[in-house]
C-alpha cells in the first residue's frame, strides 16, 4: 500500500515522458509505439550445439524501442522495465512453461546500474503471466559490452562466464529464459545450457529486440 502511494507521488512529481519524442504522459507515446518494426516469427541461429529450445522478439532493435531500452539500462530509469514486460506480454508468442527466470548481470555491474534490466522485465512479466519467477543462474566474471566483441571473441569471452545460483536447487522442466535485447543469442544460449544442465528439459528464450 505505502509502496503504490509512493509510486504514486513520484509519477505526480516526476510524469513520465516518450524517451524517444519527449512527449509528456508515457516512456513510449502511441506514435512512437507505430514507429516500432514488429518481427512475428523466431529467430534463427546458427549456434552449434545449441541449447536453446527456441528465442523470440516481438521488436526489432531500432528507432523508438532502442532509445526506450538504452534510457532503461544506460540512464538506469527503472519503471521501464514494466513498459517492457507488459509489450512483451501483449505482442509476444509466449511458449508455455513452468517458470521465469533472467539472464543474471555481473554483481558490480548491477551495484553500478541499481538493478538487472532482464530481471526487472521478467518479474513484471511473470506477474502478468500468473506464474513464478526465480534468479536461477549468477555471473561469476564481469565481461566486456558484447556489441563491441567479434562473434569469436564473444564465443571465447563468454566461456565458463555463467552458473547455477547456489539457491537454486531443483527446478521445473520448461524454463522461460528473459533478457533485454540479443543480437547472436550468444549469452542466451551459454544460459541455456548450464540451465539444462540443472535438470531443464527446454529453455525458451524471449527479449524484447533482436539486433546487430
Ligand atoms: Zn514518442
């Protein structure tokens, strides 16, 4: 209760405005919304082996929906992330499963940010989905920003990066793997494997853009 008023008071204090156009009254206005390039099928890898059952995203990464997601992660404007969830709640094909989980951030990197933007966007999501969310996997290296990597240098840069959170003992078969954005599904599918090396029978991953 005291939590909603004081959300309530700062979005009277501080409205909310398009990141992309400045328009007062949302993080993304309905013109800027009509911008955005929907992908309707999934994406394709070409990862080998792959552990991935399959990887969605509504969005391509451009225009209007990569300015909303850099001032989420970048300018660390945090009730973006249930802008988020609920686009992906309302575009995505969402596979059934069993429970949510995030693509963990490195600890210093989330104390430098004050959160981890997947799991932000995977708690809302698992909200609105009516189903549970748990930080299944930690990150035990600090890696270098991926879009600044070559496709071999990330291969090798992600080894070993990724493993199970020492909470997280037994876990259902069908996991919804969430992250912000992918361009390789690199980092995805690195989770994915060690998530089925947990017990997983499948691993679908959804972000909300794909992109180079
Ligand atoms: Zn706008």
């Amino acid at each position: 209760m005291f939590k909603k008023i004081f959300e309530l008071l700062i979005c009277c204090l501080f409205p909310p405005f398009c990141c992309s156009c400045q328009k007062l009254g949302s993080y993304l206005c309905r013109s800027c919304f009509e911008l955005c390039v929907f992908t309707p099928f999934p994406i394709r890898l070409q990862l080998e082996p792959l552990y991935l059952t399959s990887i969605s995203a509504p969005l391509e990464l451009s225009g209007p929906i990569s300015v909303l997601i850099h001032a989420f992660k970048y300018k660390s404007i945090k009730p973006i992330g249930s802008v988020l969830a609920k686009l992906l709640f309302l575009t995505a094909d969402i596979p059934v499963v069993d429970l949510l989980t995030a693509v963990p951030l490195h600890s210093r990197r989330q104390q430098d940010r004050g959160f981890n933007q997947a799991e932000e966007i995977a708690i809302e999501l698992a909200r609105l989905l009516k189903l549970p969310y748990r930080p299944l996997l930690s990150r035990f290296r600090a890696t270098s920003p991926q879009a600044k990597l070559k496709r071999q240098d990330r291969l090798e840069h992600l080894k070993d990066s990724f493993k199970p959170n020492p909470e997280a003992t037994k876990i259902p078969p069908r996991i919804l793997l969430i992250d912000d954005v992918t361009t390789t599904g690199t980092t995805l599918n690195e989770c994915a494997q060690i998530l089925r090396k947990m017990g997983a029978i499948s691993v679908h991953g959804l972000v909300i853009a794909h992109g180079g």
